[in-house]
C-alpha cells in the first residue's frame, strides 16, 4: 500500500516503474502494475518476490512501512480497461499476472459493471493464488463474474479443477467463443502469454482484440 | 542474462520523459516490413543496454533509448513513422 502525494489517479491495467537507487548511485529500475481499483483511496502493488530478484527481494524483503520510494507514474494505455465497455471480459492470469486483472476487477465491481467477466487463473498451488479470498467473495456477488482456477503443480485433495497448462481447448471450454467478440486481457510470465495468446488467436480471436502484459521470466 | 521480451506498454514509463503524450497508444509503422501497430502491442526488451522496441511481426528494431547519467540518447531510425 502506498500513499501517492499528488498522485493524479489510474486507470485499471496502468503500471508504475519503481526506482531504487543504492549508495553508490547505482540505479536498477522495474515496472509493477497497480493492483488497487482507480476508485480506491490508497495505491497498491503486489510484488512477488524473486529468489535472486534483485528489485523485487528488496520490495518483498526489506522495504519497511513508513520509507520512500521512487515511482513514476501511472503509465500505459494500451492494457487498460475500463468499466463502461460492454464487450465479454476475459482476463487469462498466470501467478502474479493477477495483479492488472484485479484493478479491472475491483474497477468492475466498485463501477457497479455487470458484463459477463470470467479470470482463468494458473498458479501452482493453492496457498498460492494470489488475491484467493477476495476472487471467492466477488466470485459470490452474483454480478456476472467467475474465476476458473488451474493448479498446475499441487493440488488440494478432492480437487477436479484443472491442472494443466492453458491451452486452447481449455480455452475454448471456459473462454467466450470468438463469435462473442470479448475483450481478452491475458498477463503473466512471458512464456505463459505466448501460449495463452496464440491458443486464442488459433480460436478465431482478433488480434486486436487480445491486450497482452509480458512481465519477463518472473515466476516461470 | 539473456533478455527476455515484454511488450511495448514496458517502455511507456520511460517514453514519458520523452514525448508529451501517452505513446503506447500512438501507432508506429515498422521501417523494415511496413505493418503498422499501436506501439504497445510491438515487442520490447528492457534490459538490453538500454530499452529497444521491435516489430512485432517481423523483429525490426523500431526505437532504442539508451540512458548515459543525465543524458536520455533515442533513436527512431528503425520505424519509418510515428502518429502522435
Ligand atoms: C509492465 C510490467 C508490469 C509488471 N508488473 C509486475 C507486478 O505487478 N508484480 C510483479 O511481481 N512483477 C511485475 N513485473 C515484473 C517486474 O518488473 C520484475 O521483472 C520482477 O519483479 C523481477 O525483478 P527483480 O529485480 O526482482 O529480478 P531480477 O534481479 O531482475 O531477476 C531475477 C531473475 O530473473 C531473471 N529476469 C527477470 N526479469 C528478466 C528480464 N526482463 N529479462 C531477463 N531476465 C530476467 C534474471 O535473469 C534473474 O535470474 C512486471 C513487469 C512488466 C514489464
Ligand atoms: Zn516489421
């Protein structure tokens, strides 16, 4: 949670480059994307921490309450969305690939939006899933939104949930069908976006209609 | 470490310093194949020395910026035009 003196407000799917400058001026500089809704009070940004990251160890580890960051922001227009589109919404997360889906889905839900939305979510376990609790309760509200969990590499017993990578007929299962015309939000690992938005294009998606967000090797 | 791509809204942040509008909306036409894209969905590397944007069809190095201290060095040479 951080809060933005003068900060000019966001619209959901929006990043911020947060700087870090050691001692000796050497400067290392990432992107993470903002987490909380444009209607909420305070910014937030969900970072997940790296074994050798060397921004995110930093953000995760050592970072107190109370310090400074640098931040320029918000930044981005191209994956961004916002509550008054009428177009099927399907947001495709892998791990912290979350965090953009969630702004549109706290902006969805705080703008009152009722479109049809589902979040197709890969994680590898379910101590994992990031956002768990509050994706059941919005789940639950009964205003058109659904969440679709993978688990793809421990799962809890009992589950029948899906376990594989997303693929297309995956996809074409619990997706919108192309002829619906959704709007495709798809964020994650690098890899995972590749598959994710070639699966959808193999379905008849349009590239246009398909907003990706690479966030680099993180969590592969 | 070997680069890993992401997409052109990564580099909107830095672009800010550059332009006075929003770019990853602005639409780019690539100097090699010609195909014209939003620049945020072309590709980008940041962590190349410096940051580059490439074609997104057919890898053409479209803009690289590279920082030097104080000093913002950014070459459009590889895009043949950029709507503003
Ligand atoms: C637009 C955008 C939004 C993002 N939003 C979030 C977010 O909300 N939450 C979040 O946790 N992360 C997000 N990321 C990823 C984040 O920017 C960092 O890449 C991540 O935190 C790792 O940085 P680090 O300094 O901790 O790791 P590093 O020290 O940079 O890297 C750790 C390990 O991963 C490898 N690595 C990491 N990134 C790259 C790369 N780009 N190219 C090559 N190798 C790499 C390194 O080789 C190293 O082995 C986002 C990325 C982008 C582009
Ligand atoms: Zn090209």
């Amino acid at each position: 949670m951080l809060d933005m003196p003068e900060w000019p407000g966001h619209r959901a799917g929006q990043h911020v480059d947060v700087r870090l400058t050691a001692e000796d001026g050497y400067q290392a500089q990432r992107s993470y994307s903002i987490a909380s809704a444009p209607e909420d009070d305070r910014l937030a940004i969900t970072v997940e921490a790296l074994p050798d990251g060397e921004v995110s160890s930093y953000l995760v580890g050592e970072l107190r309450v109370g310090d400074q960051l640098e931040l320029r922001g918000p930044i981005g227009g191209y994956f961004v969305w916002e509550a008054d589109r009428t177009e099927p919404l399907l947001l495709v997360a892998g791990g912290s690939g979350v965090v953009p889906l969630m702004s549109m889905i706290r902006h969805r839900h705080a703008a009152g939006a009722t479109v049809p939305t589902k979040l197709l979510f890969s994680s590898r376990a379910w101590e994992d899933v990031i956002y768990r609790d509050e994706l059941e309760r919005l789940a639950s509200a009964g205003d058109g939104f659904a969440v679709i969990h993978i688990l793809t590499r421990m799962q809890p017993e009992g589950w029948t949930g899906y376990t594989r990578r997303v693929d297309a007929a995956m996809l074409s299962d619990v997706g919108w069908s192309a002829s619906a015309m959704p709007a495709s939000f798809v964020c994650g690992p690098t890899p995972f976006v590749e598959a994710v938005a070639s699966a959808l294009v193999l379905l008849g998606h349009a590239a246009p209609t398909i907003k990706t967000e690479r966030f680099g090797p993180t969590g592969g | 470490m070997d680069d890993v791509m992401v997409d052109g809204n990564a580099l909107a942040g830095e672009l800010s310093e550059v332009f006075s509008q929003e770019m990853t909306l602005a639409r780019v036409a690539c100097g090699s194949c010609g195909a014209v894209e939003q620049l945020g969905a072309d590709h980008a590397y940041t962590r190349a020395p410096g940051m580059v944007l490439r074609c997104c069809h057919c890898d053409h190095v479209l803009l690289v910026m590279v920082r030097a201290g104080e000093q913002l060095r950014v070459s459009l040479a590889g895009s043949r035009w950029i709507d503003l």
